[in-house]
C-alpha cells in the first residue's frame, strides 16, 4: 500500500445526497484550491456525467491517485468519461510510482 503520511481519503460512498449539483458547485472548486485529497471515494452516489466533467481540472493536478466511480446513480456518459481523461492528460502532471507528480 501507500505509505505517504499525507494521503487523505475523502470517502462520500453510498451518501444520495450526494449529487452532481454538489460535486460542480462545491467539491471541485473546494478541491482545486485544496488539492491534497488523494483518494476519493463516490461509488453509489447521486452522481454522473456533470461531477466527472467537474472533477477533470482537480484530477490533472496530479495529486489524485484514486477517484473511485462505480455504480454511481446517475449515467455517466461516454462522453463525461473522455472528457475527464482528456483533461488529466492533457496537463502531464498524473502522479506516477516515482513519487513526482508529473510526467517524467
């Protein structure tokens, strides 16, 4: 497992009161700004395509080593999914064994 002393785990799992709405209007811009949540945790939550969109510009951050999205209750598009990869990659800063946060 991880032993970095500064993982923090978020874990929202199975809370319905969960939602997009919340996701786009709080989380993320909350976790942009505070980054160092590593691991979160959203399956079987009120959730779908708008949180994924939502989640792309913290994620490319490069500080995200988990983000948990299964069995969510809303659909999450085709779509939502690429798009949210598009935006991680696109920065290069994807956290990689080596223990830099970027590309190397």
């Amino acid at each position: 497992g991880l032993k970095d002393p500064f993982i923090h785990t978020l874990d929202l799992s199975g809370n319905p009161r969960i939602t997009d709405k919340g996701i786009t209007k709080h989380f993320a811009p909350f976790a942009t700004k505070w980054p160092n949540i590593h691991r979160l945790k959203l399956y079987r939550c009120n959730v779908g395509s708008e949180a994924a969109k939502a989640l792309a510009q913290w994620a490319a951050g490069g500080y995200v080593r988990e983000l948990h999205l299964c069995d969510l209750k809303n659909k999450l598009s085709n779509d939502a999914v690429w798009e949210l990869l598009q935006g991680i990659s696109s920065r290069g800063m994807y956290p990689y064994s080596s223990g830099k946060h970027y590309v190397p």
